[in-house]
C-alpha cells in the first residue's frame, strides 16, 4: 500500500470508514472474477470484526451460480449479485443492508437527533484554501482528506461533533470553480451539493485562500452565500508564512473587493498551524445567535418609529409612505416585515438606512436581514 501521497490517505479514510461503519458492503467485480486483491481486503475486513455484505457488481445477463460460484472461496456467505449501471438488486441490496443495521443496533431511538443537533455549519470556498484541512483541525483527527490539489473533495461530509459542551455539525464541500470551468459531470454534482449544502446550513464559513489573490470566484462564492440567506463568518486562511506588508495589502483589497460582506466578521487564521480558530468558532456561534433572533413585535415597532422620527422617507409626488408597525417574518435570515401605506414608493437608500437601524438595535452581526414592506389595502390610503 501507498506510504504516502493521496492513495495512502485513501486508504486510511477506508480503514477509518470500516471502523465506524455498522455494515460493510464489499463490492467487487463479476465480469473480472476473483482477484488477488479482493483476498487481501477479504482478511482486512475479516480483523475488522465487521458484518460484511459480499456484492458481485456488473453481472448484467449473467447466470447467479455461474457468476457467484467463483467468490464462494472468501468465505463471507452467499454473495449478492447486482449490476449498478443497470439498478437490478441494487433496492434489495439497499434494504438487506439496512434490515442487518438495525437488525444490530439494540437502541437507536435518539440516533436521528443526535445526528441533526446543533449548529450546522458549510465550509466554502474555492477548491483548495484549505476547508477540508480546517475540518481536521477543528476535530482534532485526520477525518477528510486535505491535499494539495484542487478538487480533492468531491461531495459533501456531514460530521457532526461537541466542542466546549455545544453541538456542531460541520460540513466539507467541495470547493466551487468559476461557472465557465465546469464542464464536467462529476464537477457539476460537486457545485450542485455545495449549494444545497449552503441552503440546508444555518451558518456559512466562507474560507479564502490569503496566499493567493482575492479573486471574481471569491466574490462569486460570497453572493451565492448572500443570496441564500444564511448567516455568515469569513476566514482568510493561511496567513501563516505572510510578510506585515503582505497582510496589510490583503487587508486593503479585501475591503476593496468585498465590501459587501461588511455585515459579517472576518478572521485571519491558519487551519494548518490551528491559530486563530478559537475566535472564528466564537463568531459562528454569534452569527446563528443573530440569525436565529427572537425580534418581537413591540420591540420592532419601537425600533421602526425611532428610525422614522430620526429620518422620515421621501415623498414621492404627493405621497409619502407611512411606516406604522413591524413584525417578524422568519428567522435565519431575519425577516422584518413593516407594515403602512404606500410602501411600495420606499427608496433603496432608506430599505438600507432601516436595515442598518435594525442590524445596531438588535446586534445582528454576521447575519442577512431582509426587509419586506406590506402596504395596506385601505383604498383610500393614498389620498
Ligand atoms: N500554509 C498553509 N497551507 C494550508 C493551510 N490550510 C490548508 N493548507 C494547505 O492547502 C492545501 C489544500 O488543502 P485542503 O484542505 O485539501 O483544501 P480544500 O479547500 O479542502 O480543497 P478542495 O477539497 O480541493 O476544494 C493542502 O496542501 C493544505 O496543507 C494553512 O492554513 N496554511
Ligand atoms: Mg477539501
């Protein structure tokens, strides 16, 4: 076996999932027979102490005996023969596996919670800034494979785990390429489960990369991140190894190139020497405060009417919009609807001026909050 490079940490990741797997499928190939190397593994999982499912895959129109015969040696039960590309034995394949699982498990009534509890937090950024190797650090073990090439992860891992009594769950994805690059299929999925793992998180850790430029792709990455509403922190990793200047220059263009993000909190760490990760873990756990905000009615209503007598909207033509009461809408992100008349003849610029208003009454730092006006339908509202 490999002593090093990316087949070695294959192979320990394959160990690491036989050790905490409940069953072991073990698949191999009917049209090639038995083979060496299937023995080897058949030893491997035979010291694991593990249940083990023996599947023949690629056995498209062949014969159950014909096909299962040869691998009656390895000694692990009747075989299971399936073919993939064409789905036949796949479900039963599925469902055997899963009757076996539970069939072992004396309790596993909470296991479903246990699983969702606490903070889920996505790790973005482009492919290679280090998200995988920020996982690691955080657990404390080498659970996903970090190395220096990008599109090393391809799909997206859920770990859940406790830090200082609280539950986290974080979650590695693969980093997202500019949209012309991807042609690919598998590139395509990649992209598609890092968004669905934005929109299913609470809390967005957006990693860039401080040894190379702030570039279009982070800024691209960040807009999604905006637009799905979910609460964020930013980390510029490997700051480890940077002249002063250095760091004074990425400063700067990082206030140039995204502005945007000035809601959220922005940390200089190193995922590879650990420094700085205290802090970061003490703004998500911030942002999902801010995101999951309880703004009761009362409280926003009187925030609103502070924010009109300060500075009251344009009137446009003979109208000038009437601000009378808040509510809140929904959590992470934040909703505050506002209810009056003539809302719809609401400026950007003042959305904006009572956005900020809301953010510093209530502290919401690293999280959206988005602003939805309902005029009222009092026909005789406007004149
Ligand atoms: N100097 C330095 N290198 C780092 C740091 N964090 C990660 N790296 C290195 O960057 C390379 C890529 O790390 P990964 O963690 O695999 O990056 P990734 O973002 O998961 O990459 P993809 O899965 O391809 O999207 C590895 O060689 C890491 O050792 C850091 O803080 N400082
Ligand atoms: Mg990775």
């Amino acid at each position: 076996m490999a002593k090093e490079g990316i087949m070695h940490q294959m192979a320990k990741q394959t160990k690491q999932a036989v050790a905490e797997a409940d069953i072991v499928v073990f698949i191999v190939d009917g049209r090639q027979g038995l083979t060496p190397h299937d023995k080897t593994i058949t030893d491997f999982l035979r010291k694991s102490g593990r249940s083990v499912m023996l599947v023949i895959n690629k056995s498209e129109g062949m014969k159950y005996t014909s096909v299962a015969a040869d691998f009656y040696e390895l000694g692990l039960g009747d075989p299971y023969v399936i073919s993939a590309a064409h789905g036949d034995g796949v479900m039963d394949l599925v469902d055997e596996s899963l009757n076996l699982a539970f069939a072992q498990r004396p309790s596993d009534t909470d296991d479903q919670d246990t699983h969702h509890r606490g903070v889920k937090i996505a790790i973005v950024g482009r492919p290679n800034v280090g998200k995988s190797t920020f996982v690691n650090t955080v657990l404390g073990e080498d659970r996903v494979i970090a190395f220096d090439m990008p599109g090393t992860t391809r799909d997206s891992i859920e770990i859940p785990f406790e830090r200082e009594g609280r539950h986290y769950t974080l979650i590695d994805t693969a980093g997202i390429r500019r949209r012309g690059k991807v042609f690919e299929a598998i590139e395509k999925f990649s992209v598609v489960k890092t968004l669905q793992s934005i929109s299913e998180a609470n809390v967005v850790l957006l990693l860039l990369d401080a040894q190379q430029d702030i570039s279009e792709q982070d800024a691209h990455i960040a807009g999604f991140v905006l637009e799905s509403g979910r609460a964020l922190v930013v980390g510029v990793n490997k700051w480890d190894g940077l002249t002063s200047d250095k760091r004074d220059e990425i400063k700067m263009d990082l206030e140039r190139k995204l502005s945007f993000l000035s809601f959220a909190k922005f940390h200089f760490i190193s995922a590879l020497k650990s420094t700085g990760i205290g802090p970061l873990m003490k703004s998500i756990d911030a942002a999902y405060i801010a995101a999951m905000a309880d703004l009761t009615t009362p409280k926003l209503t009187r925030a609103l009417i502070e924010a009109v007598e300060h500075q009251q909207p344009r009137r446009k033509g003979s109208i000038r919009p009437k601000l009378r009461y808040a509510h809140q809408g929904g959590q992470n992100p934040p909703i505050v609807i506002i209810h009056g008349n003539a809302l719809d003849s609401i400026e950007d610029n003042y959305k904006r001026y009572l956005e900020k208003h809301f953010r510093d009454t209530f502290s919401l730092t690293g999280t959206p909050l988005r602003i939805e006006f309902r005029s009222s339908k009092n026909p005789f509202a406007r004149n």
